[in-house]
C-alpha cells in the first residue's frame, strides 16, 4: 500500500496538502507534474519489488 505525502511549506502549502490547486508548477495536474511524478516511480519501484517496505 502507498501513502504519498507532501511536505509542508509555511506560505505555499502550510498544512502539507497534496497540490490540487498548482503551487508546485502549472502542470501540476499532468504526468509531467512533480508530485504525479513522484507517485509514479514509487508505484514502478512497488511493482518491482514487491516485498519493499
């Protein structure tokens, strides 16, 4: 199972809220997004290695 999180940022994202409303880059909400991103190769790595932890 896969938990994302995002990190709090005092003026952009002071509670740490997942990017629905573009503060990290304007594709925030395509594949080339930064946290569409990140997720993706954290689901690559589970598929590969299935027992990870």
């Amino acid at each position: 199972m896969l938990y994302p999180q995002a990190k709090t940022r005092l003026l952009l994202n002071p509670k740490g809220c997942w990017d629905w409303w573009g503060y990290t880059r304007p594709d925030y909400s395509y594949k080339s997004g930064l946290q569409m991103k990140a997720v993706n190769n954290m689901v690559k790595h589970l598929l590969k290695n299935p027992d990870a932890s």
